[in-house]
C-alpha cells in the first residue's frame, strides 16, 4: 500500500483524521470535539462535535479485510446570540458537507470506501441545549481495517520456456529466456 497514506487499523484513526481535518479546513477558531462531551460543555463559539453513530459489519474487500460500517455524524453548533448565527451554521455545515464529499481524510483507498448517503440535517441537539443552533452532516461510511488476508503475489524473477517437455512439472527441462537484442542490452 502507499506509503504516503494512513494505514488503518482501528476506527479512532479515522476519527483522528477528521478531527484534523475540520480543524484544517474551517480555521483554529473553531471547536472540535467528541460528540459525547456535549452534555459537560458550554457553548460559546462555533463547536463541532463528532459521533459515531454506530457500526455495521459488512462484506470483506478484495484484500480479505473485515469491513466496518459506520454512521457518523458532524453536529455543528453556535450560540443563538452570535450575529447571524443560522446563516453562519448552514455555511459551515455545506462546507463541511463538501468537504466530506470528497474523502480526503489522508487514508489509502483500499481500505475506505467513498461516503454513502450523505446529507445534512437539523441536529437533535438544538432542542436538547438551550439557546444553541445546531445542525448536522451525516453519512455512512464503511472501513477495512488491519492487514488483508490474502498472500502477496509471487515474485517472478525472469520467464522460463520448452518445447514439448516431457514432463510439464520439471524445472530441469525447461531453460531461462534470454533477450539479446532488446535495447539496453
């Protein structure tokens, strides 16, 4: 696999990745948090919560991983009292759409598949905190985790051939091809 990409092995690098890159694309002003630290937190300035909602097995790639299905949900808040502060969370939340759209998250293709079913939506926690707009960006997304199971392919060092061996099995009946007149020879 390329080395330049992240290889995954558990569901928190994929976290990690988003994490990272919300901040990257929204600016360090922004807050980015595990959805699940809500509820000991106040609200002051644009928030973004990351849940995984929960998670689905599903069929194996080619490379034999185990998949991983996950819902996973990005709840974008603002206090009520910013200036507006509806507009300013639809903004965020069609940039962050966009942005998950494209799969960057920095993690090789073969182990994540593009996201599925992505929409966004007004999120449940605008009715749960007070003075808090609040919407979401939600999709689905499955992962290939750890190493495939799947032996490497063989190394070929060179082409051997025979006319009519005897017996098809037998290394010694056959000679390496050699090429004389290629270029570079």
């Amino acid at each position: 696999m390329n080395s330049g990409t992240l290889q995954l092995e558990y569901p928190s690098q994929l976290y990690e990745q988003i994490e990272q890159s919300l901040g990257q694309l929204l600016g360090s002003d922004v807050v980015v948090k595990n959805y699940d630290e809500y509820r000991t937190m106040t609200i002051e300035s644009l928030t973004l919560l990351i849940e995984f909602r929960f998670g689905r097995a599903g069929a194996r790639n080619s490379s034999g991983q185990y998949c991983h299905g996950y819902h996973i949900r990005i709840h974008c808040l603002l206090p009520r009292s910013a200036e507006r502060s509806f507009l300013r969370v639809l903004d965020k939340v069609a940039a962050i759409e966009r942005f998950v759209d494209r799969n960057s998250w920095g993690i090789d293709i073969r182990q994540i598949d593009a996201p599925e079913f992505l929409r966004s939506e007004p999120s449940g926690l605008q009715y749960q905190l007070d003075q808090v707009v609040a919407r979401a960006v939600t999709w689905r997304q499955n992962l290939y985790l750890g190493e495939g199971l799947n032996q490497s392919d063989e190394v070929r060092e060179g082409i051997a051939w025979a006319v009519n061996p005897v017996n098809l099995d037998d290394a010694d009946e056959y000679q390496s091809l050699e090429v004389q007149y290629a270029s570079g020879n």
